[in-house]
C-alpha cells in the first residue's frame, strides 16, 4: 500500500523528534500545503518561517539555527562550549559562514557571524558535536577553536582563554592535528609558545 503524503510527513516529524520544517517537505517532494494542515491538526507551533515543533518542544536555539542556516558554522565561544572548553553559557551565539552567505535579511543582536572567503579554512576542523538537547550540529572541533581562540585572543578575556587551553590539555590534547591546523592558520608559532607554558607548568 503506497504511503500518503500526511503519513510521509509524520515519519519525518517523528525522525526528527518533534519538529517539521518546510525544507523536509520540500526535500520529500511533497506540496507544502500540507505542512499547514499537518501543523493545524496536531497543535504545532511556529517558532521560526517555516519551522514547527510540538507546543511542548523545549526550544534548543543551536539546533533551530543551524536548521534554518544550514551554512552556519558555531564557532567562537559557542564552539567553546559545545566542545566543553569553558563553563560559561554563552550571552549569543557564534557562528562562522562562507562569504557572501547572508540568509538573513533582519540582522539578530543574539547571533554574531563571522565570514570566511576561503572555503578550506571554512571547512577545516568541522565536527558533530550534541547541544545540551541531545541534538546533533555542526561545530569546529577542539583543535580547530584553540587556534581560532590563540589567533583572536583580544577577543577573549583571560579567564576564558587560559581555562580553555588547560581544559584542552586534560580533555583532548591532540597535539598533532593541533598543530597541523595551526600551521595552516598561520599561528604555530603563537600556539607553541602559549603551549610549551601551559604543559611545563606544575
């Protein structure tokens, strides 16, 4: 028995544990006017243009993002936090984009884009990392942050910066691929120095 379109779009909603955006529909070849008589039929709710979730969906914003722009990037200090390198919650969100990438015309005072014309330094060091939701998103990996973190350090407070390189040491300490991205970031030498201090010291 051929499956309908409204059971299509239920599979999808439920994959996608609660939440149905207009691009799902739109991928599985389906009219979108059927996204509104879903979404009226089981109580949705709107949270974004052409995004609907369960009325009782806790709203995880990493996730949300990155499925309305799907370029985005997180980076920066939530990229720090996702990978488990600070203990601050971030006030806004950090995102890296491609330039020229400008999804959105309203410019949002919670997200802070960063725009990269190279395409490999774009791509180099993305990862999958789990939001405090339990959802999967794309985010530079620790190796890749720490030499975006020594390349920006003004951007930073000490605080976070040292915590950041110590908790890396103890988490992850990769120092191959540590340095092969700061290589090809142009900071080795900057990351050798503040490396060489942190693991000599007591």
């Amino acid at each position: 028995m051929k499956e309908t379109n409204y059971e299509k779009i239920k599979a999808i909603f439920e994959n996608n544990g609660g939440i149905i955006t207009r691009k799902d529909i739109i991928k599985a070849d389906i009219p979108t006017w059927f996204l509104s008589d879903f979404s009226r039929r089981n109580n949705l709710v709107n949270v974004a243009p052409g995004v609907y979730v369960r009325d009782d969906y806790a709203i995880d914003e990493y996730y949300f993002l990155q499925r309305k722009y799907q370029k985005f990037i997180f980076s920066g200090l939530s990229s720090l936090y996702l990978n488990g390198l600070t203990d601050k919650i971030p006030t806004f969100i950090s995102v890296t984009a491609p330039q020229g990438y400008n999804p959105n015309r309203h410019k949002d005072p919670t997200v802070s884009i960063r725009r990269i014309s190279d395409p490999k330094i774009y791509e180099l060091g993305v990862i999958e990392l789990m939001t405090p939701y339990g959802n999967v998103v794309k985010a530079y990996g620790p190796e890749r942050i720490i030499c975006d973190l020594v390349k920006r350090r003004d951007n930073y407070d000490g605080e976070t910066f040292v915590k950041a390189m110590k908790m890396y040491v103890a988490k992850y300490n990769n120092q191959v691929l540590l340095f092969e991205y700061a290589r090809k970031l142009g900071v080795e030498k900057k990351v050798f120095e503040i490396f060489e201090v942190i693991t000599n010291e007591d």
